[in-house]
C-alpha cells in the first residue's frame, strides 16, 4: 500500500532490493553524495587551500604576483594593527561568550518553568536571532547615539551618569557598546540551545530530589549543571567560534574604531583585501582561519566523545 | 512553601526582563522609523507618529530599497532550494545507504562550516572575476549554497533518521529507485522537517553580509544587509528614519515568518546544534 503511493509499480524490477552488492550500493552512496563534496569543495574548500596558497605571495592587484614565502606573515608580525586585532578578537571572544552563556542560561531555566504566554516569550526570543547583523548594527548605532539615543536616554532617566556617555568614542565604551550589542543579538540562541537541553532532564529526577527534600540551589547543582554539561559544551564551542569570526555588527556599528580599538582580525584581513592587497589580507586570514580551525578540531572531538559507541 | 512563591516571582521578573531585553531595541527601530524627528528621545523633543519615512524608503527611486530587497529573496530563496535539495540527497545516502565513513563525514562537514567566511573571500572575488560574475546573482548564490550546505545536511540527517526504514522497503519492492524513493517517499513524510531546513537555509543566506560585501557593487545584485550597511541618506547627514524604515521593513517579514514557524525553526535549529 505505502510503496503504491510513490507509483512506481513495476515488480520486474524487485530483484535489485534484498540482494544488491555492497559495492555498487556505496558507489550509488557517492553519487548522492557528489553535488555536495562538489559545493563544498569548490566553494569552501578550495577558496580557503587559494587563500593559504596566496598567503604566500605578495599579490596586490594590477600587480604580478611574486611568491614572499613567510614574508606577509612576518610584516603581520611587525605591524601594530596586526597586534590590536589579535588583541581584540581574544579579548572579545573573552569576555562576550560567557557572559553570553550566562544570561542564556538564565533565561533558558526562567524559561523552562510553566508560565503563562510562554510560548509568545519563546517566540520573542527569536526575534534577536532573525534579524540581520548588519541591521542590528544600525540599530545599535542608533542606540548609543551622544545626544539622542536610548542608551544615553536611559542612564540619564534613571540617573546613573550625571554626564552622556561618549559610547563610541572611547576605546573602553566602544568595546563594552559592542560586546552588549552582539550580547543583544546571539544570547536568545544560546538561550534556545539551553532550553532544547534542559527539556530534555527528566521531570522524575527533580520530583526524587524534591522528595529528599533537596532545595532550589541543590537541584540546580546536582542535577541542572551536571546533565546540561554537554549542551553547554556544544553552546560554547558553537559561540567561541563565532565570535571569533565576528564582522558584520562591528563592521557596522564601529567600522572598527575608534582608532582600531575595536577591529576584529576578519575585518583587518577585509580591509586589505578591499584595498586590493591579497597577500597580506590573506597572511591575516590565515592566522585567524588557524585559531578557528583549533577550536573546530575540539569541537569535533567533543562530538564524537558525546557520541559514545 | 515560601520558596515556591520567591521562585514564582522569580520566574515572572525573569520572564519579563527576558522580553523586554529581547524586544527593547526591535521596538526602539520601529519608533524611530514611526517619528517624524528621529531624534525624539532627545532633550526637550516629542514623538510625533509618520509614515514619511516609509514613504520615502519605499517610492524613492534613489534609495535602490525594494531592488535591494528583490534581490535578497531571490538570491536567498533560490540558495535555500538548492542546499536543501543538495542536502536532502546527501542526507539520503547518509542515513539510508551503505557509506563507510558517514559518521566522519558529517563532523567534517560540520567541521568545514566552522570556517571564517573572511578566509573565502579573496578566492571568490578572484574567481567571479575572471567568470565576468561580479556584481550578479549566480556569484552569491552559489557560496551561499555551499554555505547553508552544513546547516541543511545536519538538520535533514536528524529528520530523515526518523523516517521509519519499513517505507523504503516498500518502495524498493514496488520497484521504485532510489532517488524516486528519496523525492516521493521521504521527503513528503519529512515535509515539515524539509521545510524547517529551508526556513533556515533561506534565513541564514538572507543575513549573510561578508560575502554580499565583497561580491556585489550596486543594486544590480547588493542585497539588502548591505544596502542597509551603505545607505547614507539624501541629503547628508545620517538619515536615521529613513535607515529604521529600511531595516523595519527588512526585518518585518522574517519576523512574521519565524513567529508562524517557531515551532519548526526552534526545532530545526535545536537539532541542527544539539543532537538528539
């Protein structure tokens, strides 16, 4: 009855189903299989092997390009800005994952409890998610404004600064502007994260310990913690290596200023490819793509231990 | 009996700071896209309602806006077709045929979206380049295939492996191929799966920015991330209205379209990134 449905009813050719060679079955496996290796190989994989390859030449554009060897890489080394990105991108993923992790958490547990109109505060939490990065920039942009934007609107209402906050125009206030923007943008989808795992805790261990008389602390600690540890895990790797590659927001909201002070290593290497500077944009690709690729190898191992057998 | 009502409280302030953070600065955009003076928040200014701003975005020919936004939905919608179609294959052979190695693939696969986009960059302005592509769909497109094909391989996998095995054998006796069971089959039992895949392929090529920077050069193919990124108003000065009225309506129907499916997307998503 079920196969009928599909309508392709012709017994003759039943004899290939219970009996058919595991080597063509596998070979019919790749053939499934080849478009994406095809995309992702000529798209991703050999875009990123171009940009290790150009990393070694000095490829400016209009120009013949020479192979340097290691010689992009040591100017990296010898240019300041080359330094402040580094600096920065550490400092950013530093500081903007856990806090991200941990207001996630929170309002993953707040909103794991039975509320009233919990799933339209569920729904809400996707709206951060949804909207472009280079949107919420923008929007950011608006929001530390010096003479008019909320942020300054809002110190001053409830009076915690008796003065407006030059938010972009410190390196200090610029780099907390923008970690509170990505903050604004990704924690809901850590949250979402959390919350997919915290479903997944069975009621019966909560309703044990609350037996034992085991308080509101004690649960979260003993039973919470631990059995999230794996999703938390994965929420970690999974934002580490995205802040890592931040651009869109700061691209937007800073340009990376003032004065480089919030320029991620993604937009160092942009900015000299914009400016046609292959070799030395690439070198910087590279080392970033090096620190990535680390953490992704973590994250694969991480995977496959979950996995288990 | 005291620590049940502290939590409920609890509970309660969370939830509504979680929807106040959430939806603070999305209402804060629509205000300023809605008040004639964009500067409303500021000392001694008052919020009067408009719908200038709007206008203005929308029917100025100028502005390139509603060409921007073409050019996004198609480019996006099209990107999503294809990855889900792409990884709907290879999520057949994954969880269907005998491929040595399956497991590792998927971790590489997973592995190479972990890529900072930035590192692709160089190679594909040199390569549309030299095809004459610069500038045109085609040379977002297919990155943004090859993009979203982690995404999409991932959540499918996590959806065809539910699909009972006893249905493919049913179609294997009835004679079907294997790529007629995949297309008649399983993909209309995974419907709701394959359409959470393609809801979030599509978000995903819709946001992206880097890519679309790089790529593009005017509204002949400039999505609308980067028109919104570039636009510097008329007449000078930052045209702040006119830029919250761009992005509200950039953003309005994503929104609508994750609202409705909330269910699928949190779903998708959650499967995509936690494994179940």
């Amino acid at each position: 009855m079920i196969g009928s449905q599909a309508g392709c009813g012709s017994a003759l050719r039943r004899t290939r189903g219970p009996a058919r060679r595991p080597l063509s079955a596998q070979v019919r496996g790749f053939w499934f299989l080849a478009p994406l290796f095809g995309f992702i190989g000529l798209l991703i994989l050999i875009p990123v092997l171009g940009t290790l390859l150009d990393s070694l030449f000095r490829d400016i554009i209009y120009l013949p390009a020479r192979f340097v060897l290691l010689a992009n890489f040591q100017a990296l080394a010898a240019d300041p800005a080359f330094w402040g990105a580094v600096r920065f991108s550490l400092l950013f993923v530093l500081v903007s994952v856990p806090l991200q992790l941990l207001l996630g958490l929170g309002m993953a547990l707040v909103l794991n409890e039975p509320m009233p109109l919990r799933g339209l505060v569920r729904a809400c939490m996707l709206v951060p998610w949804a909207i472009p990065a280079a949107v919420t920039g923008r929007v950011f942009q608006l929001v530390y404004n010096y003479s008019y934007g909320a942020a300054n609107y809002l110190l001053d209402r409830l009076q915690l600064s008796a003065e407006p906050v030059n938010w972009l125009g410190t390196s200090v206030s610029s780099f907390v502007a923008v970690v509170a923007a990505d903050t604004w943008q990704t924690t809901p989808f850590a949250a979402i994260l959390l919350l997919a795992g915290l479903a997944a805790i069975p009621e019966d261990l909560y309703a044990q310990a609350r037996v034992d008389q085991a308080g509101l602390l004690r649960r979260f600690f003993s039973i919470t913690l631990p059995l999230l540890k794996p999703v938390l895990i994965v929420a970690l790797l999974f934002r580490t290596i995205q802040a890592l590659r931040v651009f869109d927001i700061i691209f937007v909201l800073t340009g990376g200023g003032p004065g480089g002070a919030t320029e991620p290593l993604s937009m160092l290497a942009y900015r000299h490819f914009a400016a046609g500077d292959f070799g030395y944009g690439s070198a910087a690709s590279v080392v970033l793509f090096a620190i990535a690729l680390g953490l992704s190898l973590v994250y694969v191992r991480v995977g496959r231990f979950q996995e288990g057998p | 009996m005291n620590e049940r009502r502290l939590k409920k409280i609890l509970i309660l302030a969370g939830a509504a700071a979680t929807l106040l953070f959430c939806l603070g600065p999305f209402v804060y955009m629509l205000a300023t896209a809605l008040a004639t003076d964009p500067e409303f928040l500021g000392p001694g200014r008052e919020f009067v309602p408009t719908l200038a701003h709007f206008h203005s975005v929308l029917f100025s020919e100028s502005v390139h806006f509603l060409r921007y936004l073409l050019n996004s939905m198609v480019i996006a919608g099209l990107s999503a077709l294809v990855s889900v179609f792409i990884a709907a294959l290879g999520a057949y052979a994954l969880t269907r045929l005998a491929i040595p190695g399956g497991r590792s693939i998927l971790l590489i696969v997973l592995g190479i979206s972990m890529f900072p986009p930035v590192s692709l960059i160089s190679y594909l302005f040199k390569l549309m380049s030299a095809l004459g592509w610069m500038n045109t769909y085609p040379a977002l497109i297919l990155p943004y295939v090859a993009w979203t094909l982690p995404l999409s391989l991932w959540i499918l996998v996590s959806y065809f492996a539910q699909v009972p095995r006893d249905l493919d054998r049913a179609g294997l006796v009835d004679g079907c191929s294997r790529l007629k069971i995949l297309l008649r089959i399983i993909l209309p039992v995974a419907a709701p799966g394959v359409f959470a895949t393609f809801l979030l392929a599509f978000i995903y090529a819709f946001n992206e920015f880097l890519i679309a920077l790089m790529l593009t050069t005017d509204q002949a193919a400039r999505t609308i991330p980067v028109g919104i990124a570039l636009f510097e108003g008329l007449h000078g000065q930052v045209a702040w209205g006119e830029i919250m009225a761009a992005a509200t309506v950039t953003t309005i129907p994503v929104v609508v379209l994750v609202l409705i499916f909330q269910h699928h997307i949190i779903q998708g998503l959650t499967r995509g990134a936690v494994k179940t």
